[in-house]
C-alpha cells in the first residue's frame, strides 16, 4: 500500500482509491464505525487519524 497523503481531512473518494475500494465500502466502514466522518458544507470528510486508527484494523485481515 502506497503512503497516506499528508493532508487534514480526506473525502470519501480519496479514500477509496487509496485502499482500492469502493466509494460504498468507505461508506460502509463508516457506518460500522471504522472510520470517523464529519460533515463539513454538506460534504463527508473523514480525517487522517481516524483513517490512521483504520489501517492498523484491517491491514491485518488483508495479508491474512
């Protein structure tokens, strides 16, 4: 997996090219509370920690 940029705040199709998913599997890991998303002018933003915290979560599973 290729580095996170260095930025604040991510959207939602940021994420999903960079952990090559679906726009609707981002969705998804924010529902189910693995990623943190806030709403900022009517747009989603998940920002760098929450996606930090995500990575140490599901890279496991994905070498497995």
């Amino acid at each position: 997996m290729e580095q996170l940029p260095r930025k604040a705040n991510f959207r939602k199709n940021e994420l999903a090219v960079f952990f090559d998913v679906s726009e609707r599997t981002i969705t998804r890991w924010v529902d189910h509370g693995l990623l943190e998303a806030f709403k900022t002018g009517g747009c989603v933003r998940i920002n760098r920690e929450s996606v930090l915290k995500c990575m140490i979560k599901i890279e496991p599973k994905r070498i497995e």
